[in-house]
C-alpha cells in the first residue's frame, strides 16, 4: 500500500507555535494539496482504510521532510527505486498505523 499511497499533494500547518502543551503543528508540514491528494489516493487503493492512510501521511509530516517525500513520489510514479532510508521511513508509517 505504501508505493500506491505515495501519490501527493500535502498539507499544512507551520512549526511556528509557542510552546506549552498547545501542538503547532507536523514537524515537516506538506501543502494542504499535497496532504489531500495523498489521503485520496491511498484510501481509493486501499478500501476501507482511509483512517490508515491519514495516519500515514500524518506520520511522514513528523520524520520525513517534504522535499524527500516528493522525490519519492516522483520516483514511485516511475516505477524507480527510492532510498532504503526513505522507503523504510514510509514502511514504518505505514505499518505503525495498522496496528
């Protein structure tokens, strides 16, 4: 499901808060686009599991910065291999909300 999913376009949020208990934010916010494109992709794929899907891009916000996960997602879309580093940066997500 994680090479499908990753088809993007991001969301946001800035890392810009105060402090306190209060969250600003994912700590690699992705375009709002990018965030909705991916939620709909994956959970059109992957029936029944967009609960999944948001967890999963959720979680890449929080440990993989935009720029990696956009190469990516180019390089998925060209059926090219991607880092092992990145790929089990999204395994790890992917898996992590399965549970």
């Amino acid at each position: 499901m994680a090479a499908a999913a990753l088809s993007l376009g991001a969301c946001g949020g800035d890392d810009s808060g105060s402090g306190g208990d209060k969250k600003s934010g994912p700590r690699y916010p992705y375009p709002a686009g990018t965030v909705r494109t991916f939620v709909n992709s994956c959970a059109a794929s992957a029936k029944g599991q967009r609960d999944v899907c948001q967890c999963t891009i959720d979680r890449l916000q929080e440990t993989l910065p935009f720029d990696e996960f956009s190469t990516a997602d180019k390089a998925i879309r060209a059926d090219k291999p991607i880092s092992p580093e990145t790929r089990a940066r999204i395994d790890d997500a992917t898996e992590n909300c399965r549970d």
